[in-house]
C-alpha cells in the first residue's frame, strides 16, 4: 500500500512502479503439495524476516509440519487451509508472500487473504512492472506501508492467524486455488477512495480490486 497519507491505510497503489530486478521468483514446485513435502529449508539468518515474539492470538498445532500434505480433489478453501498451516514458510520468499497476506488482511475471510496474495503473486507476473519476487514485491519503495526499510513489525509465528498466512501463501505459490480477482495489480481498503482510473475487478473482503 502507498505509504503517502492522502491515500490512507490498506491500498496498493499504482504509483511510484520501478523496474524488476533480476531476482528470481519463488519456483512453482510448491504444486507438488498433492503428493510430496513443501519447502522446508530453513530461515535463519534471513535479513528480512523479523524476530518471533510472544502475542495475544491463539497458538494452534502445526498441521503436517514435516511431512507429505495430500490435497483431496473438490476440497474447500478451508479445508486446504486446515491441511497447509504451519508456523516456518519454509522459504525467504513464501515467508514474504505470507507477511504480505499477514500485515494486509490477516482478519479477513481466507477468500479475502486469497486474493491479497493473488495480488502480489500477478505483481511478479507484470512482465517489468513490479519486481519478479515476491520479496521484491513486498519491500518495493513506497507500495506496503507496513514495511520500513526492507523490514516489518515482528510477527507471532505460533499464532493461528500467522500460520493461516502461510497457508494462503502456499496455496498461491502452488496454484492450488485461485482467487477470483483474476489478474488484479492494486487494492484498496472499502473505507478509502483513491479515485484511480483503473479497471475494477472485484470487491473481496474489506478491499477493492484493480487491475
């Protein structure tokens, strides 16, 4: 989201878009989800991942932490949510799509966290428009205002709605569901009214779709 005040909180502008670094975008193996573990490398001593502290939100058990997740055909968001959650990310850029859907809309239905994701998933799709990663989508200048210098608040990786974030971040790395904002590059809270001039997609949650 714009960091400028005139745009108020929870908006992805279209302004201020730099060219994409050389960055490579997270692989697309997360898919394997169906039948085989996903990512489990380690994060430490990632620069951009903030400490673990203690929080208000209920703990819950990591579900399938370490091993093979199976994905039943016709199985609801919820459900594939219930199956993906886990405290790591498993990797430096699922863990930056999975603060992106944190910090943006981790009170939201998971359709709306879904199609935040989506969001920073079609960024490093733009073909030049946004950054190719989803880290370098997340610490471009002056689009999420809840990043400060490459960095975000620290996060309480045992809580439900951190890991729930992982989830949706899985989903969308996998391209297990999609959501229905299509090919949507911008969003703004309902409350605000930036007045773009871009195409609406869709109204999800608590944000609006632009494209």
């Amino acid at each position: 989201m714009l960091a400028a005040a005139a745009m108020g909180a929870s908006s992805v502008a279209p302004a201020q878009v730099l060219p994409a670094p050389a960055t490579e975008k997270v692989v697309k193996a997360v898919a394997q989800t169906m039948n085989e573990p996903l990512i489990s490398t380690p994060l430490s001593n990632d620069p951009l991942a903030p400490a673990q502290v203690g929080g208000s939100e209920e703990p819950v058990a990591d579900s399938a932490q370490d091993e093979a997740v199976t994905i039943e055909p016709g199985a609801s968001l919820s459900e594939t949510v219930a199956r993906l959650r886990r405290s790591d990310a498993g990797s430096r850029e699922l863990e930056c799509l999975a603060a992106g859907v944190y910090f943006e809309s981790k009170s939201e239905p998971l359709a709306g966290q879904l199609a935040v994701g989506q969001v920073i998933d079609n960024r490093t799709e733009s073909r030049g428009r946004f950054p190719s990663s989803y880290c370098g989508v997340l610490t471009q200048r002056g689009q999420f205002s809840f990043v400060r210098g490459g960095r975000w608040p620290s996060v309480n990786k045992s809580s439900l709605q951190w890991k729930n974030a992982v989830a949706i971040a899985r989903i969308v790395a996998g391209e297990i569901k999609e959501s229905n904002v299509g090919k949507a590059l911008f969003f703004h809270a309902r409350r605000v009214s930036p007045g773009w001039r871009l195409t609406r997609v869709a109204s999800v949650g608590n944000h609006v779709f632009y494209r």
